[in-house]
C-alpha cells in the first residue's frame, strides 16, 4: 500500500489486477455492516497471488 493510498483504495486497486473476465463474476469481495459498530469483509483469495 502506498502512503498516500487508503486502504478502500488499495483493495478497489488490487481487486482490479484480478479481475480477467470471468473472476469478476464467481468470486469477490463482500462488506458488510455488523449488528454492533464495525464492519466483516470477505475476500475470496483463491487463485490470486495472496
């Protein structure tokens, strides 16, 4: 991540370097509200890099 990057910025960025025409359409990232203040986020890493 860069400094000036923020981290919604770096995962929008990365996600897009995946992205290949058919990634995009069976796998994601999904963010969700919790019931309490907080955010969950499911990222899908299957065949990336990470």
């Amino acid at each position: 991540m860069r400094d000036a990057e923020s981290p919604l910025d770096w995962l929008r960025n990365w996600y897009a370097q995946q992205c290949d025409g058919e990634r995009e359409h069976e796998r994601g990232v999904k963010i969700a509200t919790l019931d309490n203040p907080g955010w969950t986020v499911s990222i899908d890493l299957e065949e990336t890099e990470l």
